[in-house]
C-alpha cells in the first residue's frame, strides 16, 4: 500500500520533467512520433544540463525541425505482399529447442522481407495494362475492331491485320512464348513461320501433306509439324531436321516448354510424350478413348487434358498409365478444352452447346453459359480473358469465371470459320486462324503488359537467345515429376512419414502373416519338437524384420 | 470511351549502344515463373552433382623430411608458412605459396616431439626425445638460425609443448606438467596427478590459462595455470592422443581417443561428452579446430584425414589418398581455407577445407551463383536424391571393409544387449546412453 503512492509520485515528477522539456513543442510542427517518444524518454537529457541550456534547447528544436517528414520505407499494401508469398506464415511454437526457434525466426523473417522487396519492386514495372473504358450506358460488345484501331496510337494499329490465304486453309496457328514470332500450318500442306509484328517472313513451305497441327519448340529456332503420317521437326529456315516416326497419325501437338516434352495425340487413341531434348519417347499410353482430337496442356502443373465424344475430360501425366483425373463435363461430346495459366479454371464446350468453367482446385462447376451454336475453340489469354469462336465469331469474354456474364467484352466476325485461336503472349492481339487465312485482332486487356526477361523476352538478342537455351536445359524438369501438385516437392512429406510409420507399426504389433515354412529334417536330435519350432520362428522372425528394414530404406 | 493497349516503345527494352550492358526488366510476378519447385529442385541437384563434380581437395604434397612427420605448427602471423618436425629431429620451415622447403635444421636427436611458436611469430620451441626444450629464432622470411637461442635441458622426456597466447610463457608435459616462463631455466610451475605420464597439453585460447591434456592412464587433466593442484580429470576407457580447444567456444573441447572416436567435452560438465564424433575405423591420432570453431579435422591411424561439424556425430569429408599412409598430425590454417596433414611416410600434404571451392578472386556473378547454389543445397539437403548424391564418397576398400565390419559388430553388441534384457528382470540391464559407454569416471 505504501509503496503505491511513490510510484505515481516517482512518474509525477518525471512527467513534470517531461512538460517542462516539453515547452518547446508547441512551436514544432514537423514532428513525428518517433522523435517525440525519444524526447519524451529524455534522449536529449544530456544535452540539456549546465548552464546552455537555453542554447542547448534551441538546437534540439532545430533538430526536431528537420526531421524526415517520410521516415522508414514507403508502406506496402498487404494485399501486394501476400501476392509474392508462397505459403502461409511458419510458427515456431514447435520448434525443438530455443536455438531452433530462433533459426526459424530468422528463416521466417527473410521470407517476408523477400516478399516486401518483390512487392516494392513493383514500382520498376514500366507498363500499364491495356483497357476499354466505356461510359456506363455504352456496351464494348458491339465496338469493332475498326473503332479500336482508330483510336489507338499507329504502332498499335499496325497489329490489327488480316493474310488472306485461301488456297491451303483452314489455318491452325501457334505463337512462341515470348509472343514474337507466330507460326501458321494450312491443313492443306502450307507452313510458314513470321515475326509477325515487322511482317518479315522466317520460312514459307508447303509439305505437301495434310497437316493436322503445329507447334513451336522452346524457342523460335524449331517447330514441329503433326503432317499425315509422321511428325516433323523443322527449323525455322523450314529445313527438316527430323522425322518423328514414334509419333504416328498425331491430330494434336502439345509442347510442354519446361520438361522439353512434346505430347502428341493421334487417331487411335494414343496419347505420347517425347522429350525434344533427347530425341526419344518417354512415355505413351493407350487411352482406349477413340480418336484424341481435342487436347490442351495445364500450363500449371504441364498435364494434358483430353477432350472426348463421351463429354469427359481426361487428365494425363505420363507416369500414370491411367488418367489422374476423369471428369464428366456435358452431356454430348466435348468440342474443346482449355486451361487458365494458373491452372485454376478450366473452361470446356460440348455439342451440348454450352461452355462450362470449372475450377481444378475442387473440381467443380463455376458457370455454365449456353452459347448459341456452341463454342468450337476456346482459348484463355494471360489476363484470363476467353476467346470463344463459334462458326465465324469470335466472342472475348472478361472475367467469366468467377461471375457469371451476360454480355461478351467484344465481339467480331471473321471471314470464315474459325479453325485455330491463341492469344500472343504479353501483346493485347489475339490470333486467329481460319480457311480464308488468319486475322490478328487487338483485345485490349488481354497480354500481360510486364514480361521477365529472365524468363521469356520478346526483345532477345541471338546471344541471350541461346544463354536462355542453355539455362533451360539445364532447369528442365524431369518428366518424373509431372503431376497435378507441381508445389509437393517444396513441401515437407509428412503423409508418407505418417503411412511408413503406420505401416511399420501394423508389422510389428499385428499378428504375422502365415509363413508356409516346414522346417527340413535334421538329425542327431536336432528336429525335435522343440527345436523345429524354434527355427519355424527365427525364419518368421527374419522375413518380418527384412520386411521392415526394406520399408525404412 | 478510351481505349489503351499495349504498346512498348522498343528503345525502353533495347540497349543504346553495342558497349552497353542488355536490359533485363525483370517481374517477379509467381505467375509468371511457373514450376517454382520443381525448377529450383532441379537446379538443387545439379548443384549437388557439380558439387562432388569439383571436389578434388588434393593441392599438393610438400616432400623432403626423411622421417615420418611428427609435429605441425603453424605460424600466428604468416599464413605462408609452416613448421614440421620429424622423427628424425629435423625442422623444416615451408613455404606453402612456393610449395617449397625454406629451411631446414637438424634441432634434436631423436624425435621433434612437439613444436610451438610465439604469438609474435619471431621465434618457436620445441622438444624432443633427447630431453631438451630449444627456443629457435625464426626471420619474417622464414629463416631459422642455425643455433638455437636458448637450450634447456630437462630430467624427462618431453612429449609436448604448447605456447600460452598471450604472455611469454608455455607449458610442456612427460612425466608432469611444467609451466615454464621464458626467461627461465626452470619451470616455474609443475603439475602431478598419479604417476602417469602425459602426453598432450595445449592452453585454452580464450580462458588462456586453462590448459588441457591427456594423460596415458587413459585420462583427460584440466589445469589452471594460476593454481597449484589441477583442477580435474575424466578417464575414459581408452587413451586420448591429443586435445584441441575450441577457439570460440571458450569451455569445449574435443580429445582424439584410441577408440576410433573423437569426443567433445564441456569443461564444465565433464561426465559426459557433449558429442561423440564416430567415423573413423582406428584410432584417432590428432584434431585441430578450424578458427571459425564451426568444424574440426582429425587425422586418423586409419590413412585418412576427416573433418567433422563441431556438433555433429558424424563427418561431412574424407580425405585420402593411395600414397598417404597413417596420418600423424594434422592442422586447420588461419585463414579456413586449407587443412595441412602430416604423415607417416614423411610427406605434408595440402588440402581444401572445402572439397569443391573455388581458389582465387572469384568474380562478383560466380559469387552470387555459389551462394545461390549453395543455399538451394541446403533448402533441398533433405530430398533423398540430393542426400544421396552430397554424401557419397568413394572410400578405400580398406576402410570400406572395415566399417561394414564395425557395422556388424555395433549390430552384434546391440542385439546381444537388447536379448539380455528382454531375458533379465525389468531394470536389471539398464540402458545406457552412447555417450556416457565410454566414461569410466570423473574426478574432482
């Protein structure tokens, strides 16, 4: 009770002090909280003694005065943190010891910072996204290309074009990863690859077979041609380099660039991987589905997806003889497939003339649109607009997966029907090929306006074109690993800790197995009763603890 | 209604001039970089293959002692030199930039049992089996003068010696333990416990005036200078040959035992080791700390040098080559980059401390690489494939042979113990912790 009243009387005085310090602030404007709580704890105490004070005083308010206005980093939204985090935050509460704690502390902090200074260096990017800003009455549906084009700068106009290509239509085409250069195959035998954007042509051939599609390999130097027969891999001067005879009949290329896989599906049924690095087929499974000729990767997690006439899809990896996943999407046949590059939404269209979206975290049902003839080619852009084309419309769609739309964001006719759709990578341009040809539409909002060099450059010498070849090479991705999870091997394999352990414990505790063993006969007394059954378990013994040591290992 | 798409302007992306550097505009957007871990597992593992790739941590043999290689002593202020004393009572001074002998002195008859040197690097001592200490004046440039400065000569044999690290005294050991100051002939303090003789003494380097050393009744003495009764031992079941201090961790220290282990005691608890280090397949025969404190190396009876982290059990290296023979002794240079072994068939030989490290000036992009790759092989040091590939070695049939056969027997005396006690009464075997098997006892 005693000791109550000098405590307050202890924090009186100094709260005296403090105020008579204090005096000075009334005058000071440019003062933070930091600083004050230094002048309040009495950090200038020292300089105040003695008979300068005055002086002294003068000079701290001095001070004060030019304190930073901004002090510290300019603050970070939470919400662009938690964009650059992987996982969520690691509690030290189990860790074993202090030391531990304090590893995983120190651990736990340089994570956050890495992600603040990813989130900071946002600030870098130097382009904005592409956009239609219309008024709240006016609707973009019906705004043309034409309109676009008038409006936006020459350079951008100049992407709106059209190559009228009658003769060996329709067209299936394919842009490389950095978006510079496109590729076009004519179902009739003509290929030619273009950097589409200075219109200077890399190679014009006609092979002279049907061809059923084409991709580009990692980079622009390669493509492959699925022709009637064989697949073909040809330069981009249009010399052949190889004829892939282990890949028969293909109707459909799928280039999986960071495993250097080319997947293949053919007329019968038989959906192949063959690694481009190496020359050979790493895998090949019969589906027993019938005809393949709907397929598209899952950018995400690099497995195919398969379309077929039952209104199932099918996931594939090419470890599994069997598809990951078989899901039921309409019920007529699927006409098309595609998968977001998140791997988060798939979007399907049957003959039952509608478009389903899916998400591949539940494997449920988003939306379902009824399109009027139903939608032939679907394809996702990196800002996850959908390109549908039915007969010779091509409708974009924005942000149709997480709310349901009424109305498409664009729309426009083609000349002919639509056989081939891509979006170009980090452009607003969508490519489409048709039997008259192929037509370059600008959708603004739809390309990723920030590339990273380090990982795909629209704007790459020949010599960081080949340092990139030689980087991807040596981070490709065994095709072991292709599975739905891509993040599993980041992470801490607790489950099958969790089974060994289970399973370990079932031998050991559980009653053994029967062992069918007759111990042989042996003589001078050593096959008596006793004896027999002694070695009968030491043999059961043995087989239990080799089944141990084999699951430990 | 306004319309924005995207159009880059080429000249913010392309370099002005062929002289420029390329820009490299960078998003660290995930989305953008997909196959984040698998990609950087992969990168993991190809670090780990170029790892064991470059490990050829064999730089050199210095050759010219006509005896086996009995002690190492390295110089406190130059790290291009280095001292050897052999069986046969010569000294040699080596340059280790040159790879090349500097100087050579015949100091004793018999064995140079042990050498020490000054903290100002200007002179050194040594003993040998012919009971003298002789203090040596050494030049800069590594030149020893023909005739030592001072001789003492002594009633025993000296088996070691070993300098104080701050003021101008040493201690030496055989029968007892001498506390001599420099200046003086006789030893200005000695120490005894029991009759055996001992064999090994080093002064701490932080607590500088606790010296440790290993006594033949298989015991470990802990001294302090500035009494006069030791302070206290621990015996073990088998003999200790050396002592090391560790250098920043001022109470630990680890003894190289004959029981093909090294363990690592806490002066202040000395009942049971903190760690037993457990590789080797014979005894251990010398251990030194690197300066960092973080890892030892030790010289094994079994042809191999081996470097252990301080706190684990086993060893992360092995060296060894077909010519090498039983390793004598064994030093961690100053600078944490090199470790000299001295051996039975008269040669001194160089090693990296890290087996696959890069010598010389390393350029800012080939740093910035080996530290990103050497931290990928710590994120992913527990995958079964990196595990696998970081830690084998390719061991003598000698050795491989023999720890199989260690195998076999811990196995053996594992199950003979574990069936003891399943058919005894509960309690009647106890169990017995691997660290404390080796204590016979502690004596204050």
């Amino acid at each position: 009770m005693e000791k109550i009243p000098e405590k307050i009387n202890k924090k009186k005085t100094n709260n005296k002090k403090a105020s008579r310090y204090f005096q000075p602030q009334e005058e000071v404007y440019n003062i933070d909280d930091k600083s004050l709580k230094k002048f309040k704890s009495g950090h200038w105490k020292k300089r105040q003694d003695g008979k300068t004070r005055k002086k002294n005083d003068e000079r701290a308010v001095k001070r004060l005065r030019k304190v930073d206005k901004f002090l510290g980093d300019a603050p970070i939204s939470k919400e662009k943190i938690k964009k650059y985090k992987r996982g969520s935050d690691m509690e030290a509460t189990h860790a074993r010891t202090y030391f531990h704690k304090t590893v995983f502390e120190q651990k736990e902090k340089k994570l956050e910072l890495a992600a603040k200074q990813a989130a900071r260096s946002e600030l870098l990017l130097q382009e904005t996204s592409g956009f239609i800003d219309a008024e709240s009455d006016e609707e973009t549906t019906y705004i043309s290309q034409h309109d676009i084009v008038k409006a936006v700068d020459i350079n951008s106009a100049s992407k709106y074009f059209e190559l009228t290509l009658t003769d060996f239509g329709p067209y299936k085409i394919h842009y490389t990863r950095n978006g510079r250069f496109l590729l076009m195959g004519g179902a009739k035998g003509h290929v030619a690859a273009i950097d589409w954007q200075t219109k200077k042509l890399l190679c014009e051939m006609n092979v002279m077979e049907t061809v059923q599609d084409i991709k580009w390999l990692h980079q622009e130097t390669m493509f492959a041609v699925a022709q009637k027969q064989w697949t073909y891999i040809y330069d981009n001067q249009g010399i052949e380099l190889h004829c892939l005879k282990a890949l028969d009949c293909v109707l459909n290329l799928e280039f999986l660039p960071y495993h250097f896989l080319l997947a293949s599906s053919n007329s019968k049924g038989y959906l192949s991987w063959l690694d481009v690095s190496i020359g050979q087929k790493v895998a090949g499974h019969s589906t027993g589905m019938g005809r393949l000729d709907i397929m598209c990767q899952n950018p995400y997690n690099a497995t195919i997806c398969l379309g077929h006439s039952g209104g199932t899809v099918t996931m594939w990896s090419p470890n599994v003889k069997e598809p990951l996943i078989k899901m039921l999407c309409h019920g007529g046949g699927v006409r098309s497939v595609t998968v977001d590059k998140k791997g988060r939404y798939m979007c399907t269209s049957g003959i039952d003339r509608t478009m389903k979206i899916w998400d591949l975290r539940t494997y449920k049902m988003l939306q379902s649109y009824k399109i009027g003839m139903g939608a032939s080619h679907l394809a996702f852009s990196q800002k996850n607009s959908l390109a549908v084309s039915k007969g010779n419309i091509v409708e974009i769609y924005k942000d149709c997966c997480q709310e349901t739309v009424t109305s498409p964001f664009l729309t426009q006719r083609l000349p002919s029907s639509v056989f081939g759709l891509q979006f170009c990578p980090f452009e607003d341009v969508l490519g489409v090929g048709h039997s008259n040809g192929f037509s370059s539409l600008i959708i603004p909002g739809s390309g990723e306006p920030n590339f990273d060099a380090m990982e795909s450059n629209p704007y790459q010498t020949k010599k960081q074109r080949r340092q990139a070849e030689v980087k991807m090479l040596l981070d490709k991705v065994p095709y072991e690993m292709i599975h739905l999870d891509t993040g599993k091997i980041g992470q801490v394999d607790q489950k099958t800790l969790e089974d060994k352990i289970e399973e370990s414990n079932k031998i050991l505790f559980l009653k053994p197995k029967k062992i069918e063993y007759e111990p042989s006969y042996k003589m001078k007394g050593r096959s008596k009763g006793l004896k027999k059954e002694q070695r009968k378990k030491g043999v059961i013994e043995e087989h239990k603890r080799r089944k141990l040591k084999k699951l430990w290992t | 209604m306004k319309i924005k798409v995207l159009s880059r302007n080429p000249d913010d992306y392309l370099r002005e001039t062929k002289r420029d550097i390329h820009k490299v505009p960078r998003n660290y957007d995930p989305e953008l970089h997909p196959f984040e871990a698998p990609r950087e597992y992969v990168r993991a593992l190809n670090a780990t293959k170029l790892e064991r790739v470059f490990a050829k941590p064999f730089l050199g043999a210095l050759d010219g002692h006509r005896d086996g290689v009995r002690s190492l002593c390295k110089h406190p202020t130059a790290l291009s030199l280095l001292l050897s004393g052999a069986c046969d009572g010569e000294v040699k001074v080596w340059s280790l930039a040159k790879r090349s002998c500097l100087q050579t002195i015949q100091a004793h008859e018999g064995m140079v049992q042990g050498l020490c040197m000054h903290q100002s690097g200007r002179y050194f001592f040594s003993v040998g089996n012919d009971k003298t200490i002789k203090q040596w004046s050494l030049s800069d440039c590594g030149q020893i003068e023909e005739e030592p400065q001072s001789t003492i000569l002594g009633k025993t044999i000296f088996t070691s010696i070993d300098h104080h690290w701050s003021q101008n005294m040493f201690a030496t050991c055989g029968q007892q333990l001498d506390i001599w100051d420099e200046d003086r002939t006789e030893p200005v303090r000695s120490f005894t416990w029991g009759v055996d003789s001992l064999h090994a003494v080093k002064f701490n380097p932080i607590e500088t005036n606790i010296v440790g050393s290993c006594a033949s009744d298989r015991s470990i003495i802990l001294y302090d200078m500035r009494g006069s009764a030791p302070l206290r031992k621990v015996i073990l079941k088998l003999r200790s040959n050396t002592i090391a201090w560790n250098p920043m961790e001022a109470f630990i220290f680890t003894v190289a035992n004959e029981d093909y282990n090294l363990y690592s005691f806490d002066m202040r608890k000395l009942s049971m080791p903190v760690t037993v280090h457990m590789d080797h397949v014979s005894a251990v025969m010398d251990v030194d700390y690197s300066p960092t404190g973080r890892e030892f190396a030790s010289a094994g009876y079994d042809k191999v040098v081996r470097i252990f982290p301080a706190d684990r059990t086993h060893s992360r290296e092995i060296y060894h080559t077909k010519r090498m023979q039983r390793v004598e002794t064994v030093r961690w240079s100053l600078d944490n980059k090199y470790i000299l072994s001295g051996s039975d068939e008269m040669n001194i030989r160089i090693w990296k401390a890290q087996a696959s490290e890069k010598l010389g000036v390393l350029k800012p992009r080939e740093k910035t690489a080996f530290n990103y790759n050497s931290k990928l092989k710590e994120k992913f040091a527990f995958h079964p494939e990196v595990k696998r590939i970081s830690r084998h070695r390719h061991v003598p049939k000698m050795i491989y042979n023999q720890q199989k056969e260690m195998r076999i027997i811990r196995q053996s005396q594992k199950r003979k113990e574990a069936n003891r006690r399943k058919h005894s009464k509960p309690g009647a075997v106890p169990y017995v912790p691997e660290r404390k098997k080796s204590i016979i006892k502690e004596i204050e």
